[in-house]
C-alpha cells in the first residue's frame, strides 16, 4: 500500500555499515549519523522558520518584509545568523557564570531530544519509543528550567519577572497539553507515535473522533502555543514591559541559542498537532473515492508531513500577529477556569464514544 | 569492554559525581540544577535498561516538575545567592558517618544478594499494560495505591487553596488602612 517506505533505506545502510565494523562501532556510527543530520535539520528548519515568520508579519502588517539579501530575501536568516556567531558574548557583572552558560542548553537540547521522536514518514524516525508521545511531553517540559535558571543568573529584574511569568505559564499549560494529547492515546490505544500515525490510514483523528476530537485539537493548539511562549502568551518576553524578558542578557551566539529553540518548539508543537490529530505523513483519504485516493498516495509523506505542520504554524504565526497579549491573571484564568474543565469533560466523552465504538 | 558496559559507567559515574556536587555545593541554585542532572542521568539508566516508560516518567515528574517545583520555590526565597557558611566539624564528622554507615549497608545488601541471569524478552510496556494495571484490583494491579494518592491530591489541593485565598475580613480591614 505504501509507495514510499524509508525501512528499506536504513535498513540498507545499516547492513552497509555493519558490513565493514563491529556491532559497537556500528551503533557509535549510527548515532553520530543521526545526530548530524537532526543538527542540520534544526539548523535548516530554523533559519526557515525565522524567515516566514518575518514575511508573514510583513504580510499581516502590509509591509514586504525582508527583501535585500538574496532573491525575495531568502538569504537574509543566513545573514543574520553569521552576524549572531561574529557578535561579541557578554557577561554581566556579578552574575553566575556556570548557570548563565547552562541555561541556553539545557532549553536547546530539551527541544532537541523532542525533535528525534517525530515520524517524518514511514521507516523515517530516529526514536520509537513504545511511550513516545510520553516521552515527548516530558523532555519538553525541561525547558522550563532552562528559562527560569537563565532568568536568575542573568542579575537583572526583567529577566527574573520574565523567567517567573513563564514559569507559572509553562507549568499551567502543560497540563492542558498532555490532556488534550491523552483523548488521542484513547482513541488509538497506544502512546507509540508510528502506532497513532498508522490508525488514521483510513481517515484522520480530527474527523474520526467526532466533537471532541476537535475541541482537544483547538485546546492543543492554543495551550502549545503557551507551552512555547509564544505571543500572545509571550508575557515571559513581552517586549514592551521586559525588554526581552528572560533572555534579555544574553547575547551572540547564546541569544541565538534561546531563539532557535523558541521556533524549533514551535515546530515541535505544529508537527506534533499534525502527527496526532491530522494523521502525520498519512495522505488524505477519503472513503468510496478510489481514484482520488489512488493520487493522494502518489504525493511523497515527506510532501504531506511538511505541509501539514507549516499550515499549522501559519496558523500559530496568524495568532501572534493578530491577537493582543494577555495578562497573566487572563493568561492563568483561560487556563484553570476554562481549558482545563473542558478538558477534563472532553476526556470523559472521548472514553465514552470509544466504549460505545461510535467513532469510525 | 563492550557499549553496554561503557554506557553505564559513564552514567552512574555522570549520578554519583552529581550526587556529591548537589550535597557539597555551597549555592543552592546550583545544588539544584546538579539534582536535575543527577535525575536525568537516572532517567538514562531507566532507559539503558530499555524500561522507556520509567525513563519518560522520571523525566516528567522528577526533573520537569520537583526541580521545576524547587527552583521556584528557591526564587521565591531571599538571599539566593549567598553562600552557606561551612559546617562545624561535629556536623561533617557525624554527616560522613551516617553517609559511610548507609553506604556501607547498601554494598553489604548488594553483595550478599544472590543476582540471577534471565534470558526471557523484555515485557513491552504500552499504553494497555498500564492501563490495565493501573486501575486492576487483583495481582500486579494498582487500583488501591492510585486512589489513596488521589484522595491526597485532593487534601492538598484543597489545602493549597485554602492556605492560599486571602481572608475576607482581613483584606477588608488592611484596605482601609
């Protein structure tokens, strides 16, 4: 059934390698091949990221955006970033130097650990741990640390304010997300997300799970959308009353760090909403229509998995530029009073429809 | 020596160095960020052993929530980045002594149990296992456990709250001064 299958290709260089070493070198080659190319992946989807990010604000705003360096600006994020690595790193006075140095990775390798759990498409997913969307909730709830450690040692009240608002915020919103993660466990019955991805070959959780499989996708949304700090829940940077809130002190390639894991979370978020609810690198089926189906498969998983997770973070972007930010009372109070009920009912009714076996 | 056995040495030898620099570091903040690196070098272990599900969960709860939890908390304290003053040496005496004595304990517990080899296939631990033992009455289930622990849940968070609202006629009276 599936025309592109990547088990062949891993498989083939596993055999390769395993061809000319032993067993141990083999799986010390294998994971600093991976890891080189996860490295290059977050390097290239984060300059990406940084340049949609600044044209659709343009766009939203009736501006053109960056458009100087390179053909419709493309090479700009590529400037910025030499510009970022040439720039000098401060230290503040008096501050902790180990923990000020700690804090930006202990934030990019959080989001790091969570982008190996991702299926690109099938056969193509560096970590398929049998609890997988568990293990991603929990890798990515470390960055919180990162932000609050960084907020202190940085010696500087914005950075502190900062690194508390987004403590309060991230640790509220965690739950949301995980809640609304669990009425898919229940639908699928399992926490493996090649699993997940393979029960919407027939249809998508989003349209097989009724109503609440909605409610649990736009709950999803807007509480990764806090999780990751992001306007209009960035009260923990929230330029106009932190400067820069928590990462206000750093600067240079440091500064980059925080920044690149802020998009790379936010991939993490969008390509997490499109393996779970929108059926990852799965083409859109529909039942009785054979010869569209037929065509949908032809598109490569890549082509679909891709496209799935960049509508979704146009749609995260459309938020931040289109709302006002909240206040953290506001922030807290759609979180306990309205997401977190609402989740708990909607878990109640998925376990409902799924013991009756009314979704498809 | 093979992969598996450089693995653990590196993380236990990653828990014990951290262990001790959580114990002997002079700044709390940093005891703090060494606990979390002696937890997530756990959870390395947890996953060494292919046991993914403990992995994830020591993650989850110890290192993104208590040390989330301890680091606020120590933000919310004053005087953070002082150093604390040396221990007398009565304290340090008597520290290592129970510290050698529960070491000792432990390696004599060790050794004198009888490990035994199995060759069986690691039980795969999915969202169903758990499910089933988690709310299971009979052998292996965890129905009773899990509900006493939702009954203290409950307590503290009805605690939190009431320890947290503001007292009316209080807030009434420091209004009107």
């Amino acid at each position: 059934m599936n025309l592109y299958d990547f088990s062949s290709l891993t498989q083939s260089i596993h055999q390769g390698l395993s061809a000319m070493m032993a067993p141990a070198w083999v799986t010390v080659t294998e994971m600093v091949l991976v890891g080189v190319v996860f490295l290059l992946f977050y390097a290239l989807v984060g300059l990406a990221l940084v340049y949609i990010e600044r044209k659709v604000c343009a766009f939203i705003q009736n501006r053109l955006g960056p458009n100087r360096v390179g053909p419709y600006g493309l090479v700009q994020t590529v400037a910025d970033l030499i510009k970022l690595l040439f720039k000098e790193l401060l230290m503040v006075h008096k501050a902790d130097k180990f923990l000020f140095n700690l804090a930006p990775f202990i934030v990019i390798i959080a989001s790091f650990l969570a982008i190996g759990a991702l299926p690109f498409a099938k056969g193509l997913q560096a970590l398929d741990l049998n609890v997988g969307l568990f293990y991603i909730i929990s890798v990515t709830s470390l960055t919180v640390l990162g932000i609050l450690l960084a907020g202190w040692s940085s010696n500087s009240k914005y950075s502190l304010l900062g690194a508390m608002r987004s403590g309060a915020q991230v640790i509220s919103y965690e739950l949301s997300v995980g809640m609304s993660l669990l009425t898919i466990i229940i639908f699928s019955g399992s926490m493996q997300l090649s699993v997940i991805v393979d029960s919407q070959a027939d249809g998508w959780w989003l349209f097989k799970g009724h109503v609440p499989a909605f409610i649990a996708f736009v709950i999803f949304l807007v509480a990764s959308t806090a999780e990751t700090n992001r306007g209009p829940f960035d009260m923990a940077e929230a330029e106009s009353e932190l400067t820069a809130g928590f990462h206000t002190e750093y600067s240079g390639i440091k500064f980059a760090f925080f920044f690149l894991a802020e998009y790379m979370n936010m991939f993490l978020a969008a390509a997490l909403a499109a393996t779970v609810f929108l059926g990852g690198w799965q083409p859109l089926h529909f039942g009785g229509l054979e010869a569209f189906n037929r065509v949908m498969d032809f598109i490569p998983p890549l082509v679909w998995f891709f496209g799935k997770t960049f509508a979704l973070i146009y749609i995260i972007m459309l938020f931040k530029w289109t709302f006002p930010r909240l206040r953290i009372d506001q922030l807290l109070t759609l979180e306990w009073k309205y997401l977190l009920p609402i989740n708990l009912v909607n878990i109640l009714v998925v376990s409902w429809v799924v013991l009756k076996g009314w979704h498809f | 020596m093979s992969l598996h056995e450089i693995l653990f040495i590196v993380f236990s030898t990653v828990v014990l160095l951290f262990s001790l620099m959580t114990v002997l570091s002079r700044r709390i903040l940093r005891s703090a960020t060494y606990l979390l690196l002696v937890l997530v070098a756990t959870a390395g272990i947890y996953l060494w052993l292919q046991y993914e599900f403990m992995a994830a969960v020591q993650v989850a709860l110890y290192a993104g929530g208590i040390v989330v939890i301890i680091v606020f908390s120590i933000l919310l304290t004053h005087h953070i980045h002082h150093r604390s003053k040396p221990f007398p040496p009565v304290r340090v005496i008597t520290g290592l002594g129970v510290a050698g004595l529960g070491a000792a304990l432990t390696i004599w517990a060790i050794l004198q149990h009888d490990f035994h080899y199995h060759e069986a296939e690691p039980l795969e631990v999915n969202a169903k296992v758990i499910g089933q033992h988690l709310v299971n009455t009979g052998d292996g289930g965890y129905a009773l456990p899990f509900e006493v622990i939702s009954v203290l849940l409950l307590a503290v968070l009805v605690g939190a709250i009431v320890v947290a609202k503001k007292d009316k006629a209080n807030e009434q009276t420091s209004e009107n001064k």
